[in-house]
C-alpha cells in the first residue's frame, strides 16, 4: 500500500504553465481553480501584475499538460467602483460546478483595504461572470463549495482568521439556502499546534471531491520555520450526509514542496492548490509553487482512498 507521501507524483513537465506562456506582461502566475469546460481543461489563474495586485485569467488545453491557450485579457479583475472589498486585488479562485443551478460558482478571495474576505461569483462560459459580491468578512480567505446541496443546504469551507495574534487559525464549515446568506458556522478542522507540519494555520486547497466512503477534503497546512513559513497539503474525509462530522484525517502530509519551482520563487517553499479534476481514476492537481508558477501532481483516487481509510492515525 503507498504511503501518504508516495501518492502524488509530479508531472514530468513541470511547471507546466509559467509567465512565460501568457499573452501579456505580468509579475507571476499561480494558484490556478480548474474545472472541465467544453471537453477541455480550463485553469482560472492568479495572475499578479506588475502593481503587484492579481487579477484572474482563464488558460485551456486539450489535454491539460500543455498548449496552454491563454486569454488576451483577465476575465476577473479589481478596480470596479461597485466592489470596492476588491481594492486590493481578487486571488486563489475555487471552482464548483453545482449541477441543478447549471452554472459554475467560484468561491475567490477579495482582497480589501481592511484585510481578505470571500466573495462569490458564478459563469456559465468563463467569458462573463456575476459577482455575488462578499459572503463573508475579514479576514477570511480559502474558501471552497461543495457541488450539490446537502438536506436542502448549500455548504462551504473557509478560513477565518483570529484577531488575536499568534491564535492557530483552523477551517470552519458554514450554510446556506441561496448561496447569500450564510449562517450555522461550525469549527470543522483544526490546526494542530506546535510538533505538527500543520501547526499554525490550515485552509482549504481544493473543493471537496464526492466519493462513495465520504467527502474527500485536501487542504494545506501551514508549520512556520527559522526561515519562514512551509505549505504542505494534507488530507481528511466527511461524512457525505452531514459534512461538519470529520471520519478521518491523515496525521502525515502528502505533498510538499522538494522540487526546485516548489522551493524557490517569490515566496519560498510553497505548494498551493485551489482545484483538481478526476480524469478515470486520476486525481489531476493543479497548484502554485512558490507563489510563482504552475505545476501539476497525479494521484490514483483508489490508492488515495485505500491509505485514508486504511489509516489508524486519527
Ligand atoms: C496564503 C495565500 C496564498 C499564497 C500563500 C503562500 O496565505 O495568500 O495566495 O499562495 O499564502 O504565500
């Protein structure tokens, strides 16, 4: 049986989307959202200009390794008088295709003068968008729908943030009946303190992935060095009736930056995900590496369930 740390394998081609591949001057490209659009890989990117502000750009490809088509302009940008929580740039978008309001919603982080929050926005074509505008205030970020309600609710994971500093800041779940009004905050996931890779802060990488044993939940975790702060992914499982009750929890993490774009760039030492697709029984993981690039990590979904359930750690 693979291990926690043998499950996900990087792509050969890696960073498989950089800078370099956009039709525009920008300062970095990472932290992409992905879903499948007209039989096509489609990557919602971070793209951070050179005001040092990120905006949202769509790339498709074929195959979703390479021959990236890239839009000539963002599709998301801040700067619009009506959504002034946006000020400071929109990041790290998390798509949900929700089936029975056949429209993709993307949960993204605002990023206002008085700190992160959550806003929501839908499409149908990745062309237009409708902004909900925000869900949640600051300092929230990391959040992430799931793709169907749940006994009549629409649920999300986010992250808030304590005021107070030096406080953990853990993943919370949260519901809704119109995607507008959010309500019955619950603590689902907590950092878990000094010794543990996910010491100081947790949120979520990419939305939750039905599977018949549960609700597969990746999200990274956050352990702060003498050198400063190491993002690895880890994962857990919720009940698929009631998704605030936690089955099981990896104690290891299973991915972590090693490779050269994972370590070095504008913020060293990261592995970011916002999506995955399921192509068969390939996990598929888009990610930013050192808040920089673009790479990719496989993983078979049978091998991923078959260590979590086999798991004894929690
Ligand atoms: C998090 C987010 C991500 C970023 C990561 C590493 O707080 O802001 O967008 O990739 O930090 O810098």
């Amino acid at each position: 049986m693979a291990g926690p740390t043998d499950l996900f394998h990087r792509h050969p081609d890696n960073p498989i989307l950089t800078v370099r591949a956009l039709p525009y001057a920008a300062g970095a490209v990472f932290n992409p959202g992905v879903t499948e659009a007209d039989g096509e890989t489609l990557l919602l990117m971070r793209v951070e200009g050179f005001d040092g502000r990120s905006h949202l750009t769509c790339a498709r490809s074929r195959d979703g390794i390479k021959d990236w088509r890239v839009d000539a302009a963002p599709v998301l940008s801040p700067g619009l008088k009506a959504y002034p929580e946006e000020a400071w740039g929109v990041e790290d978008a998390r798509i949900t295709w929700i089936r029975e309001r056949a429209e993709w919603v993307i949960a993204y982080t605002a990023y206002s003068e008085c700190g992160p929050l959550v806003s929501l926005a839908m499409t149908r074509d990745f062309r237009s968008f409708r902004r909900l505008g925000p869900v949640l205030p600051p300092e929230n970020k990391d959040a992430a729908l799931f793709p169907r309600r749940i006994s009549g609710r629409y649920c999300m994971l986010h992250r808030p943030v304590p005021a107070i500093p030096g406080f953990p800041a853990h993943i919370w779940i949260s519901f809704s009946p119109d995607l507008h009004t959010w309500g019955g905050h619950r603590l689902l996931l907590t950092a878990r303190g000094p010794g543990s890779w996910d010491a100081a802060k947790i949120g979520m990488a990419t939305p939750p992935l039905e599977t018949p044993a549960g609700w597969l939940i990746l999200y990274h975790g956050v352990r702060r060095m003498g050198a400063g702060d190491v993002y690895r992914l880890g994962l857990a499982l919720l009940d698929l009736d009631d998704p605030s009750h936690l089955i099981r929890r990896l104690d290891h993490w299973v991915l972590g930056p090693e490779a050269p774009y994972e370590r070095m760039g504008d913020t060293p030492n990261v592995v970011f995900p916002c999506g995955w697709i399921l192509v068969g029984d390939e996990i598929r993981l888009y990610y930013g590496a050192a808040d920089s690039c673009i790479a990719l990590a496989g993983a078979s979904l049978e091998e991923v369930m078959t260590c979590l359930l086999n798991d004894s750690s929690s």
